[in-house]
C-alpha cells in the first residue's frame, strides 16, 4: 500500500523539486555571504580572504548614533502600514459585498486591483508629480481653498504618512479580493436565520460575516507580524531624499547606503543579519499566538 502510494505521488514530488532546487541556489546557497557580518570585508580579497574582527561590526551598529531614530522610523512605518493595510481592506470588503450589481461591483473590484500591478518606479514618478508643491495637482487644490502648498515629499511630518498612505492605496486592492472570498464561503443559511430573527445588516454584519472573515484575518495579521522590520524598500528608495532621513530612512535603505554606497560591507551585512533574527523571532511568535488565540495551524 504504501509503495503504491509512493508511485502515486512520485511526479508531484518531481514537479516539486525544480522549485527547491532554484530555491536552494538563490536563497540558501548565498547564506555563506553571512561571514561578511563578523569580518573587515574586502571584495579583492573574497570571504575567505577578508580579516575575522568577531562582533566588531555588531558593536559598530549599536554605537551608530541613527540607529534609533532608523530603527523607530521602520517599525512605526511598518506598523501602520499592516493596521492600515488590514482595516481598510476588510472596511472596503463589506461595501463591496453589498453592492447587488455584479456588474459595478467587478467594475470596482477591477479599478482598485490594477495599482497592484504597478511597480514603485512607476508610482513612484506619479507621486512626485501629483504632490510636487509647485506644479502637483495636490498643491494647487489647495491653492483654491487658501491653503499654503506642502511638500510632502521634502517634509518630515508629511513623509511617513505618505508613504503609508500610497501603499494602502497600492495593495489594499488585493487584499480586498481576498477578504470577499472569505465572505463567499459564509453559509448564507446563517443570514437567513438572522432575517427571520429581525437582524438588521449592521448586526448581521457584525456577528456573521466578521466572525466568518476572523480566520483569513487572523491568517493575514499573522503573515504581516513577520514585517514588522520591512517597511518597503522599493517604496521608500523612489520616494525619499537627504530632506527626510530624519523620518524616512529604516534598515533597509540604511543597509543600501551603507553597503552600496559607503562600502561598509561588514556593518551592512551586520544590521542585516540582525534584522533577519528579529525578523525570524516576530514570525515564530506571531504563528504561536495566532495558535493560541485563534487555533489556526499552519498544516
């Protein structure tokens, strides 16, 4: 029995092992650069040629007098791009579901998909130019009612709502499909029931289809607690300047500049490194609260 079982599933198995090989040559294999993070790096004499300085580097980065605002700046970031990025979605999900006309509703469904599909370059130079304080269309709105123009894009108040604002706008699309499908699956005899109970669509909206929706949320909420250090590099590398590292700049754009640009291999390696741990211990925790709160399981 169990050898024809094995026959059975024998090209899956197959099928599977392109994907883990690609996987293991473009994500395993270049884990040995790690070393970088404990050495005086230098490219002309390789990984194993470079000096062992141990915790030299990770000692560089604590002392490293941005590290906190960088640090803060990428979790506030983070963070209220996965609150927003998850209510707004779910909020948008219930209009959707009660729009009658299949119609307008994959219509609408259409038009807020389509950003997805748009790289941050391309976003990018859009955003510029619609919040340009000079020429944007945003500027001279406010123009009309009295307001002095703002530089979104140059001011540190401005810049980290902007960039968690225009990544709602970006993905929420996607998430949105997501969450009407999980309001699919609801048994409709449960609205039914409701009805004849005198339920109006606010209560059966809040006790049937969000308790109906709470596994691909939590499911959703889960994934996005292993971000919490990833604010968005492509967002944030085509929209900042100098003007705003003061709120803008996180790990990754720190590490870009530090490793591409300055050559500080070793230290670039270093808070990279260090961010993947932390990265590692959010998701374990995220899984095992989820487990706990929620019951779900990932097999």
């Amino acid at each position: 029995m169990n050898t024809k079982k094995r026959m059975r599933e024998l090209p899956l198995h197959i099928l599977l092992w392109p994907g883990v090989i690609i996987l293991f040559i473009y994500c395993y294999i270049p884990m040995v650069g790690i070393v970088i993070a404990f050495q005086k790096f230098v490219p002309a004499k390789g990984l194993f040629g470079s000096n062992w300085i141990g915790l030299d580097n990770f000692r560089y980065v604590i002392q490293m007098p941005d590290i906190v605002q960088v640090l803060w700046n990428t979790v506030f970031i983070a963070s209220m791009k996965i609150a927003a990025g998850l209510i707004v979605p779910v909020f948008i999900a219930l209009l959707l579901n009660e729009v009658k006309k299949e119609l307008v509703k994959r219509g609408i469904q259409t038009l807020i998909y389509l950003p997805h599909f748009l790289s941050w370059i391309i976003l990018g130079g859009i955003l510029i130019d619609i919040l340009s304080p000079s020429t944007g269309i945003v500027s001279q709105l406010l123009q009309t009612f009295g307001v002095d123009p703002i530089f979104f894009l140059g001011t540190n108040k401005w810049f980290p709502f902007v960039l968690v604002f225009s990544d709602v706008w970006k993905e929420f699309g996607f998430s949105t499909i997501v969450f009407l499908a999980a309001i699919t699956g609801i048994n409709p005899s449960l609205y039914e029931a409701a009805i004849v109970d005198g339920a109006n669509h606010w209560r059966q909206t809040w006790h049937i289809t969000l308790p109906g929706m709470r596994p691909i949320i939590v499911l959703l909420a889960t994934l996005s607690l292993g971000n919490v250090l990833n604010a968005g590099f492509d967002q944030i590398f085509n929209l900042y300047s100098p003007s705003v590292y003061r709120s803008g700049d996180v790990l990754d754009t720190l590490i870009y500049r530090m490793g591409l640009i300055d050559a500080q291999f070793g230290v670039a390696t270093a808070i990279g490194l260090l961010k993947s741990i932390v990265s590692t211990v959010l998701i374990s925790l995220s899984y095992y609260l989820a487990y706990r709160v929620a019951n779900y399981r990932i097999f």
